[in-house]
C-alpha cells in the first residue's frame, strides 16, 4: 500500500479533477503491474496496473489508495476492470466521497465474490487526496497558503526587499509544492509588485508548471507582465468582479489570459467564496496561495486556508517588517485561526513546517 500511496503522490498536480490513485497489483509475492492516475486523469491507475500486469492479473491482490470506481465516465468502471481481470482480493485505503461512488465500487467487488479490505492507511490517502475530498464535500479546491518569512513573521524588509528571505533548499521545496499543485494563485498587488512567472523552475521538472491565477478586482495586471506575456505557454486565469471595461477584458482575452467574473462582496472587492466556489466547480482540487500580506489576511479571516505551508528562516527584520498577513480582526485567541503540525523538516539552515487547520 505504501508502494501505492508514493505512485499517488506522484501523480498529483496532473490530473485534475480526478483524483490522484495508485494501485499496485501483488500475485505469489511479486509485484506484477503498478499504475497511477495518468496526466488529464485518463487512464486511472488500476486499468493501467492491470494493463501491465495481463494475464499474470488473475488471482492477484490488488492495492489501491482509493475505493476504485463503479461509475461510467469516459472509460468504464474501475471495479468491473478488476473483475473481468479475474483479481481475487482488493485492499482500498479510503472510501471514495464522490456520490457516484461512496462505497458502491466496493459493494460491486464484493457482490462478484472478491475480497474487500478497506482502512490500510487510511489517514495518509485521505490527505494525499484532501484536494479532490474538499472539492467534492465543499465545492471549492483545497487552499494552502505558502508563506517563507524571518523568524518574527516578516516577508520583506520595510522597504520592500523580499529576495531571498529563505535559501535555496528552501526555494526548492517551494517549487516542488508548486509541481503538486493544480493551480498557484496570487493576487494583484504581488502580480505587481514581483512581476513574478510563477512557475515551477526544478530541472527537470518545468513541464509539471501549474495553471496560474490572479484574483485582479480591477484588473490592473498590465498586458507586459511576465504572467500575461507567457500566458500562450502556461495557462493563466483572472478572477475579477463585474464593472471592468470590455477593452480591457478583450485585451487580455487576446493574449491568451482567460477572464473570469464572479460576484463582488459587500466591500467591493471579488467575493472570495465565489472564486474558489468557481474554480471547484472548474475541476480544481488544490490550490497554492502565494499571496501578499492583505491576500493572506482575507483568506485567513474568511477561514479559507486548508493548509500552510511554512518556511523560516533564521533572522530577524523587525517590527517595520511586512508582516506575513495584515490585520484581519482577531480581539480573542479563541477566534484565531488554528493549525497542527503535520509535518516539519530542516532545509539547510531554515525550518520548513507543514500545517492542517484544526
């Protein structure tokens, strides 16, 4: 199963809206077929285990990270592949949510006489797949917002220099979040202020660059920014509210930016309930905030941050620093944002923290 959480693992940022699966199949003690979900979500990993495992299949034990399909979409149910192939036993980690599936691929399996196990690492599927389980429960992608600060929370200097707080361990590991994620998402003020590519620069790793999107109200990003310039390349949205001039939005449209309205909320600025309701219903699944100080703030205050992703480095910048997030209201710790660790690492000489909201 481990074996088919790392193939999982591997396929996220790839294959929205699908979930990321793997499944390993297991006959006498050998490994004979492994697959994941394919890039665009086709095949899915079973039918691709089974196509490398042929007729060594029958009577196999097959190991899934998700309860396998029993719905009919562009290719036939997961659950009829492993029983036409003649598999003996499936070990799932994790129900699907998904109201076309929810247990009824399992109840398929065990109908036709196979062996159904289900729990076998139950809490590290659920995770690599919290993505697709947010957007299918909530409607919305799952939101991790990624900060790299100086030890009192600063992520510039009061004159705004930001490069490089972290170093270069650091930055990696930012960038293979960046590759894990379907889309990276900033708001205006950071589009900009670092007139940034926001994509991912790992050698070997360029073609895993996620869709990139802008919350731009008022659509002040300029048509010679490095996002709308490479839009031909790496597929870029705008959210935006209603009200923009029909030059400008035809402007962007021609280089490529794709422009997305939704509603406003009662202060005027793009409802963020809105855009994220959209990009779910769009297929994304997980989002990577590298926002400013005011993004992160709006998010935090509207509870909309799933997950942080926070690199620290060892100095300190004071209190004309920008800070992390800018003021969103809190009068008691007990209306606080909170978070537990999931995870934490040493990179070089900063401290990487991965975090969940309780």
């Amino acid at each position: 199963m481990e074996a088919a959480l790392g193939l999982a693992r591997r396929a996220l940022g790839e294959v929205w809206p699908n979930p990321a699966v793997g499944c390993v199949l297991v006959k006498d003690g050998r490994v004979v077929g492994r697959g994941s979900t394919a890039p665009g979500g086709r095949p899915h990993a079973e039918t691709a285990a089974l196509g490398k495992a042929g007729a060594a299949a029958r009577g196999a034990t097959a190991f899934v990270s998700l309860e396998p399909c029993s719905h009919h979409g562009q290719t036939g149910p997961c659950a009829d592949a492993l029983i036409a192939a003649g598999v003996a036993r499936v070990v799932a980690a994790v129900e699907d949510p998904d109201p076309r599936v929810s247990g009824r691929g399992l109840a398929r399996l065990r109908d036709a006489g196979l062996q159904v196990e289900l729990g076998l690492c139950a809490e590290a599927a659920a995770e690599i797949n919290a993505g697709f389980f947010c957007r299918v429960c909530h409607g919305r992608p799952l939101v991790t917002l990624k900060v790299a600060t100086s030890l009192d929370a600063r992520i510039a200097t009061h004159g705004g220099e930001s490069k490089w707080i972290t170093g270069a361990a650091a930055r990696a590991a930012g960038h293979r979040l960046r590759a894990e994620a379907d889309a990276i998402l900033v708001g205006s003020g950071t589009a900009l202020a670092d007139n940034p590519e926001l994509t991912c620069r790992l050698p070997g790793m360029e073609h895993r660059s996620p869709l990139r999107v802008v919350i731009d109200g008022r659509l002040r990003l300029p048509l010679t920014s490095k996002l709308v310039a490479t839009a031909h390349l790496v597929p870029t949205w705008v959210i935006t509210h209603g009200g923009n001039g029909v030059e400008r939005l035809n402007a962007l449209a021609d280089c490529g930016v794709e422009v997305i309205e939704v509603s406003a909320a009662d202060d005027g600025n793009t409802d963020l309930f809105a855009a994220f309701a959209e990009l779910g219903r769009r297929g994304l699944t997980r989002v990577l905030v590298e926002g400013g100080a005011h993004l992160s703030a709006a998010l935090l205050r509207a509870g909309l941050v799933d997950r942080l992703a926070w690199f620290r480095a060892p100095l300190l910048l004071g209190g004309d620093g920008v800070p992390v997030a800018s003021g969103f209201g809190i009068d008691r710790l007990g209306d606080a944002p909170r978070f537990d660790r999931l995870a934490v690492a040493e990179l070089g000489g900063d401290l990487f923290e991965y975090l969940t909201r309780v």
